[in-house]
C-alpha cells in the first residue's frame, strides 16, 4: 500500500543496500507510470502542443446566464470543469478535438468531453474545434460528465494529431 508506514516493511527497506534499490526500482513499472502528472498551473507538452490547466473544480451544477430569468438555463449532475492555455508551438495551424481531452479517474474510467455542453462555456472560452496558428495561445473550458462517486481525477492531454503524445494533469480531487 503506497503511503501507508508500516513498522517492519519500513524498517527493512532502510536496511536494503542502496544498489539494490536502484536496481529495483524501475521493476514493474511502464514508461507510462513513469511520467508523473503535472500538477494545476504547471505547462505541459503533448507534440507541439503546451497545456497548461489554469482551473478545475467539480460541480452539481452546470449555469448560463440568460439576458432575462426566464432565458437561464440549469442543468443539474455531476461534472468537472477545466479551463486551460493551450498553445500551438507547431509550425502550422492545429484544431483542437475534444479526443485531445480526456478525463480519468482512480478507477480508471475514461470520461470524455460532454460535447451538448457548450451553452455553459463561455463564448471567450470556446475553442475546439477552432484553428489556432503557430505562436498563438487560446484560453479554453471543457466540462465532462462524470460519476457522483468518482474522485482521483486526472486529465490526459494529447497534441491534435491522430496517434500523438500525451501528458497528464493531476487535477487534485
């Protein structure tokens, strides 16, 4: 169990030769486990591409304000929001997918972006599927849809080519 202290395992491992731990201590794991996740306000890079995730927090509500009361619009459920920079350090113009996003939580279950939820970003905000040109930076939200139970969240990112790179962000809850 990893951050549990527990008397005799502890004490064994200080005693181990420290080449053995070295040596032991790539065994089991994959490239993949290997890159850490980047934590809120850290840059990123998938390909070209620099993310770096300004904001999340999870919510039971999703709001737009209309121009009178009777125009707002509400829906309630469980999501997590994002809102990030992403900027095309490429040599071309990128569009940005949601397939680039995806959200996983400690049981492994994969969300992706909740695609009908545009009404609740923001039109400064908006920016998938939109062409960002080399140099360019773009502020972006995206919401996702997730279990009320879930937790452990973690949001993959990848460069806006088929088969790219991908890096992750521990989003903290």
């Amino acid at each position: 169990m990893l951050g549990s202290g527990g008397g005799d395992k502890e004490g064994a491992a200080e005693d181990a030769d420290p080449k053995e731990k070295e040596k032991d201590k790539g065994k089991g794991s994959s490239p993949k486990e290997e890159a850490a996740a980047v934590a809120i306000g850290e840059p990123a890079t998938a390909g070209d591409i620099q993310w770096t995730v300004t904001g999340a927090e999870r919510v039971g509500e999703l709001i737009r304000e209309g121009p009178t009361p009777k125009l707002t619009k509400t829906e309630q459920g469980s999501f997590v929001t994002v809102d990030f920079d992403f900027t095309n350090n490429g040599d071309s113009s990128a569009s940005l997918s949601g397939n680039s996003l995806t959200l996983i939580d400690s049981e492994g279950r994969e969300s992706r972006h909740k695609s009908d939820a545009s009404a609740y970003i923001p039109e400064e905000r908006k920016v998938l599927l939109e062409s960002v040109n080399p140099g360019i930076t773009r502020q972006g939200r995206v919401i996702f849809e997730v279990p009320p139970d879930s937790s452990g969240f973690q949001l993959q990112l990848g460069d806006t080519r088929a088969f790219g790179n991908e890096t992750s962000v521990d989003l903290g809850f």
